[in-house]
C-alpha cells in the first residue's frame, strides 16, 4: 500500500505553531517516503466554527508551500458515509441510546484523566427514546487493553471499560462525534500513517477499537511532541496561540522543523518555502523528534 498521510485541522480558528508542527511533521513523514498527502477539513462541529477560519487555513497553508494531493475534503459532506457506519453499529448490538445529561454525569461522576467514567446507566434500557427525547448513542466498550506502538512515544495501552466507558459517537445534538468520523474517513481516504500531535494519544485507543469493531485497517501512529508556552499550556486556540501570517513563513518553518528535532539553517538560506521543503524533505528524520510528550517553545 502506498504511503497516505494526512492533516485534518478543524476551522474553529487560525492555524498557529502547534497546527505547523502537526502539519509540517505529517508533510514530511509522507513526502520523504514518496507518499500521499491529503488535506481534510473537519469542520462538523458547526457550533465552534468561526466564519471565515477554513478559507483561512488553506490560504496560510497554501502560502506555507504544502502541496496537497487530490480534492479538499469536508466532512459535512460525509455525512451518510457516518450514518452508514451508526447503522452497522446498532446492527451488531453495539451502541445504544443514552438519555444521561451532562449535568447528571458531573453530579453522579468524580473526574477522571481521560473525562468522567461513563457508569453505563443507559446500557440496559429496554425502551427506546421518542425523537422528541434528547439523547446521545453510545458505543458499547469491553474490559480488554487495547495497545499500540507509537513510532515516536513508545508503547501505550488503555482499557476502555476502565478509563472512560462506553463513550458516545454520536451526540444529542446529532452531531457525529470526533471519534466515529476520524475513523471512518481514515478507512475511506486509506490512511496508512496518522501524524499528529500528542495530546490525542489518549484518544487513539478508541479510534483502534472503532476501527476493529467496523473491520477497518489499523494505520501506523506518531504522535509528536505539544508545544508549550511559557506558562505550561498548549499552544491552542483556548490559550491564545499567536496566528501564524504568510509575512514570515520561513522563520516559522525554520522553527517548526528545529523543534522537531533537526538541525536547521537560518531562514535566509532560502528565497521561498518551495526550496525550504524540496531540502527539508531530504533530511527529514522521525527517529529524531524527541521523544516527549510536550516540549516548551523556544522565543
């Protein structure tokens, strides 16, 4: 199978340094490896979309220099392609409804490092919800680990039942959770590799039993490094992560590719990011990022 690698931002704001990392570090894996690479919008979540962000994120990744393969892909437009997926789901007994609120969980619930442990109150109800009722769909888990290798992490395990519960793919207000829809276009866009950063390790073994209870394939996984800021957060969108503008491309991907761990010129060596790519892509080095879980960002 040819390499396929990906970059999947949601447009609920401006790309910033943590998005570069997480798309130069997929770029390169595929690129050096004469791979694929695919550009996925995932823009379900219409509640936290900000008007304009999507467009916005094409044009500085355009002006960045990556060159993606094939069409842009939306996931409003996949929507079938996820119901399809629920349907197979409840065919083989393995979701339900679930009535709980949030507010309920957080009363009943302590807090737990992967979110409150669903206690699986609507697990055996025997009736149905009416349309009118409010209510997600869960996904039955089962109290086995589940493991994988992370090319840049090492090993990490997690047992559903234990950590988190049946956990929902489909939520009240009928929008496909994150979960479901990942997996399900990774199958469709055969994914080989998935490259991203580091604070969705803990979510990768959800999408692995997603992936075995729908009789998908397996891709490889690297999760690389979060960057911090100087007081300990991740870069995001929550902590105010600086926007990233085309005015200084190279001094970004300069600073991208030295947190990743190689040794990197001065951003003057190139005229345009096309020649910083065509050389980064021949030194390009996974075994070199450092193998962490966040890293601070240097200024």
């Amino acid at each position: 199978m040819i390499y396929t690698g990906r970059f999947a931002p949601s447009p609920t704001g401006p790309l910033h340094f943590g998005s570069l990392l997480a798309a130069m570090a997929s770029y390169l894996d595929a690129r050096s490896q004469h791979g694929r690479w695919l550009l996925r919008i995932e823009d379900l979540d219409k509640f936290r979309e900000r008007p304009g962000a999507a467009d916005h994120i094409i044009h500085i990744l355009s002006a960045y220099g990556f060159e993606w393969d094939g069409e842009i892909v939306y996931q409003t437009t996949r929507l079938p392609a996820y119901q399809a997926a629920l349907q197979q789901l409840a065919q083989q007994q393995l979701s339900y409804p679930c009535t709980c609120t949030r507010k309920q969980l957080i009363a009943a619930v302590a807090p737990g490092p992967f979110g409150r442990l669903y206690p699986g109150y609507c697990r055996h109800n025997v009736s149905t919800p009416t349309d009118e009722q409010r209510h997600a769909i869960r996904l039955k888990v089962t109290a086995q680990d589940i493991g994988f290798t992370d090319r840049t992490q090492g090993f990490y395990r997690q047992n559903l039942a234990e950590a988190l519960g049946d956990f929902i793919i489909l939520r009240s207000d009928k929008v496909f959770a994150y979960q479901l829809a990942v997996v399900v276009d990774d199958e469709w866009q055969q994914i080989s590799h998935v490259v991203r950063g580091a604070d969705l390790l803990d979510n990768t073994p959800r999408q692995l039993y997603l992936q075995q209870v729908l009789g998908y394939r397996q891709p490889e996984y690297l999760h690389i490094p979060m960057a911090n800021n100087a007081q300990g957060q991740k870069l995001s969108k929550q902590t105010h992560a600086t926007a990233l503008t085309t005015a200084d491309a190279l001094t970004n991907l300069c600073a991208a590719l030295r947190f990743l761990g190689h040794a990197t010129p001065e951003a003057t060596a190139w005229t345009e990011p096309r020649e910083f790519w065509d050389w980064a892509i021949t030194q390009w080095d996974s075994a070199k990022i450092p193998r962490t879980i966040a890293r601070p960002v240097q200024t």
